[in-house]
C-alpha cells in the first residue's frame, strides 16, 4: 500500500501505523476525562504525538515504545479500510 498525499489544507493528521502508536501531527489540545489538559512528552519531530493504541504503555495515552516488545493485539488486516 502506498501512502496517498497529505491533504493541502492544514489540520490535524493521525497516522495509524501497524502495530504502532497512532502518529498525531497538526494543532491539538490533548484533556484527560476531567478536562485537565495533558502535556506530551517531547518528541524528536516537533509537534508529533504518539498515542499508544497497543495498551501497555506505562505512561498511556502516549506511547513509550512498549509495544515493540509485546504481542500484536490485533492483527494489521483489521485496521486496514474496507474495500
Ligand atoms: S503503541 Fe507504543 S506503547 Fe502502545
């Protein structure tokens, strides 16, 4: 599969990668379920957000590389788009 162009107008993207974090890129303000806003961790490309979709995560919603080391939840197929 290859990965289609960036949308011209500026916004947020979120990129689901396989067996990964969900990649955030573009202007947004991150709220636990209180409403108390939560800072990322600093990251190696500015205003890039990795969020854990895998769950074991020791500093969950963001990814700490953890899932490099545990079994795949579910398997690639099913994040892929219907068609
Ligand atoms: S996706 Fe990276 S720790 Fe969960």
């Amino acid at each position: 599969m290859t990965a289609p162009d960036r949308p011209e107008h500026p916004g947020v993207t979120i990129t689901v990668k396989t067996w990964g974090p969900y990649l955030v890129q573009g202007p947004v303000t991150l709220m636990d379920t209180e409403g108390h806003i939560l800072t990322p961790p600093p990251a190696k490309t500015a205003g890039l957000v990795k969020l854990c979709s895998c769950g074991h995560s020791r500093t969950r919603p963001f990814c700490d590389g953890s899932h490099k080391t545990c079994t795949p939840p579910v398997p690639p197929e099913s994040i892929a788009p219907p068609g």
